[in-house]
C-alpha cells in the first residue's frame, strides 16, 4: 500500500493469514522518518510495533495510539465477504459499483466510520474480502491509501512473532498529554 504523509510517500506490506486474525504490516518512510517498522496486531486490535534492525518492540493498546482500529468501528472489523443487512445499515454501507486496484476487480462502497466520536466518510475498494483502497473524508482534506501490487502467496510464520530474545515494553500513553485513549491510527 502507498499513503502520503504530509508530502512524504509511506509504503506499507500487509501480510496476513488465518482469514485476516493474524496481521503484520512492515511500513517505510512517512512522517517522522521511523524507518522500516513491522506491526503485528492480535486478534483483539492491540498492536506490536517491532524494529527488528534495533531489536526493540513496543505494544499499543487496542484503540490507542497506534493500537489497532478493530475495538472501534473500523473498516477492519467489518467481514466483507458476508455484508449482513445489520451491519450495512450500523456502517451507512452503500455499494457503488466495480473498479479495478492493482489489477484486481474490486467492489466499491461508500460508509460512514466513527473516529474518535467524530462522523467520517470513507470509500472502500474490496477484493474478496480484502481492502485494496480507501479514501476517507475529513475536515483536513482527503487521506487514503492505494494497494501497488497485491500477491497471493504462502507467508513465513515467523511474521507474526516477537523475535527471541527482544523484550516489549509497553506504550508510555502519558507522554502525549492526556491524549493516549482516543487515537485509532498510528504514528
């Protein structure tokens, strides 16, 4: 996935297996200069943030900074490949039509999303249960991210996992100033 972060291009390899429970995303650039970072998420939305070059790894509670959007209301949650009429009606779900990402004919939906109590549009572009674009609607603009290359294809376990010997620390919520409960995105 390609995003622009305020001027900068972030590139991010999702990787994910047993239908979407086990996630990690390897991300490169973007704002802040991180370097290249791999995030697990569990099943539950909290997230490992891991630098494997530096051996250090962080975890971010489910909805907090960095913490994963599936505690919330997020596209992530939801299962594309069975739209309940509940679910479309909670979600604002509209499907608008077909187009292709990234050589693959996804379904095209309009949704509003909850974020941090605030009321957003967003587009999402699925295959086969997968979001291979979104496009969200806020007071600052347009945002979103488009997928460049999507593979099918077998991924090492180890992926998923803390390496040996590289200690977690938990996320330190107080150093942001009263703000470490409401954010759904990363830094």
């Amino acid at each position: 996935m390609s995003m622009d972060m305020m001027g900068q291009e972030m590139i991010t390899e999702t990787y994910f297996d047993d239908y979407g429970l086990k996630v990690a995303q390897v991300s490169e650039g973007g704002f802040g200069g991180q370097g290249k970072t791999r995030t697990i998420t569990d099943k539950d939305g909290a997230q490992i943030r891991i630098n494997d070059e530096a051996k250090t790894a962080t975890k971010f509670p489910a909805g907090g900074p960095g913490g994963g959007m599936r505690a919330g209301r997020a596209t992530s949650t939801i299962n594309w490949n069975n739209l309940t009429d509940q679910v479309k009606k909670d979600n604002n779900i509209k499907e608008v039509g077909k187009e292709t990402v990234a050589g693959k004919e996804c379904t095209k939906y309009t949704m509003t999303i909850d974020m941090m109590g605030n009321q957003m549009e967003q587009t999402v572009w699925i295959y086969k249960g997968i979001q291979l674009k979104n496009l969200m609607s806020t007071e600052m603009g347009e945002f979103g991210q488009t997928c460049k290359k999507f593979e099918e294809k077998a991924v090492d376990a180890a992926m998923f996992t803390v390496p040996a010997g590289v200690k977690v620390e938990e996320f330190d919520a107080s150093q942001f100033g009263g703000f470490g409960g409401g954010f759904g995105g990363g830094f």
